[in-house]
C-alpha cells in the first residue's frame, strides 16, 4: 500500500504493524502506515501467562495494535496487541482495506493514462491529504457530493477521468430503515382509496411499498444517512394517513425498530 502517515502516531491510537523479530520478553514490529518502529512487551501480546511467545506472533505476521507511548525523540513507540478487541482489529483491517481499494482505483486511472501509477499517486494526493486523512474517505465524500474534484488543483482532463472512474466505482452510502402502514377502507371505491394513500406515500422512487396481507404493508425508505431516511419515513406515512382519513378509511402506521 502506498499510503503513508506523516510525523507520529498518537497514543491509543490502532496502526497496523509487522512483526519483525519475536524475541523471549519482546517482539519488534514496524507500524505500517509510520514506517516507524514499535515494541510489544511480552506482557502486551496476550492476557494471562504466555509460555511462548511465538505461539501469538511470528516474523512476517500482520497485527493491530494500540499505541500506548510515543517517544519522540527515539521516534519509536510501544503497542499493545492484547488491548485490541475482535471488533477495533476488524474495523481497522476494513479501513485499510478500503484504502487498498481507493489505491486500485487511482492506479486504474493512471494506467488508463499511460502514467506511471505511482508517481501518479503521488501528485495527486498532496492537495488532497491537506483535507483527508486518505484516499476513500476522499472518495466517498465526492460520491456522496460533499467535495468537488475540481477544489484540488488538478489537471482538467484528469479531474474528469477521475471523477468518472471514482463514481462508476463507488456507490453513494446509503441507509435503510422500515415502517409498517395499515390501511382499511369500507368504501364503495376502497380498493381505489388504498391504491391512493400508496400512491401518495410512494412519492419518490427511494419509498418502496409492499402489500403483507390484511391490510397491512411494509414501507421502506432509503436515504443517504438516518435523519434523512427518518424525515422521508414521517413525509411518506403522513400522507398516506392523511389521505386515508379525508377519504373517511382507517390508516395506521409503525416505526420498525
């Protein structure tokens, strides 16, 4: 991976380290992402007593750690393994995962333009990594429309190619939350009524409405975060309830938790 972090890592802060020598009390790893070295005392590798050590970390091996101190003047610091949970080492591995994937991306792009991908990354990513820390936070911010390409000083013609690679690749982040509606409707016209209401509530194509039986149908909205999807669920129930009662019908609505 060609990212590279500058200067050094902050305590508590997750890196991700190879182990470069196992020894007796202590095993040597370089951070990754620092290129700097670091220190895992034998008491730092497992809870409980360790009589091995090479049972936990051997040469060549990938860990997450926790950073417990940093010394600068050394410019080496201490990590800890055993203090990183199964949920903090799967987080970061996916974080540098989709790092590797923003690379490919960037590496496509130069390829397609017969540039040599690693130079290439390197001047595009200056301007950008004043703002991100990374490529596909980047990435998905300018998916999500929340950046323009055009604000990092780019070339034109690789702007474009690099916006319309990145937004062929990436897909917007998107939320999901569901609601139940319960529409009933004695009228003449009452299957018409309910035909209405759903109409009404299914008023973009991100409100999907599904028939469950007995009057009762399952709504689900997609928005790019909570709070829209929240806002869209409150604006496609209160339409159709409210188109329901002035049609003289029964209309009720659950948030799914």
């Amino acid at each position: 991976m060609l990212y590279k972090k500058t200067g050094l890592p902050e305590d508590s802060e997750l890196v991700m380290c190879t182990v470069n020598k196992v020894l007796p009390n202590s095993v040597f790893v370089v951070l990754d992402e620092y290129g700097i070295d670091g220190l895992i005392h034998i008491s730092e590798v497992s809870p409980g007593r360790i009589r091995n050590i090479r049972d936990y970390v051997k040469e060549g091996k990938k860990v997450v750690c926790k950073v417990l101190r940093v010394y600068a003047e050394k410019g080496q610091v201490d990590v800890s393994l055993r203090r990183v949970n199964e949920g903090q080492r799967r987080n970061k591995v996916m974080d540098l995962k989709q790092e590797e994937k923003a690379e490919k991306i960037l590496e496509y792009v130069a390829k397609s333009m017969k540039k040599d991908p690693i130079k290439f990354y390197h001047e595009i990513t200056p301007n950008i990594f004043k703002k991100y820390d990374g490529l596909h936070n980047f990435f998905i911010d300018l998916v999500n429309g929340e950046t323009k390409i055009e604000e990092y000083g780019l070339e034109k013609n690789i702007a474009h190619e690099l916006d319309l690679v990145i937004k062929q690749r990436l897909k917007p982040a998107e939320v999901s939350i569901k609601g139940s509606l319960t529409l009933i409707s004695h009228a003449p016209d009452g299957v018409e009524v309910i035909k209405g209401a759903i109409k009404k509530a299914a008023f973009e194509d991100n409100v999907d409405i599904k028939y469950l039986g007995g009057g009762k149908y399952d709504i689900e909205v997609k928005a790019k975060d909570y709070p829209e999807a929240e806002e869209m669920m409150k604006k496609a129930s209160t339409a159709a309830l409210t188109y329901m009662k002035a049609k003289g019908s029964i209309g009720d609505f659950s948030r799914e938790k």
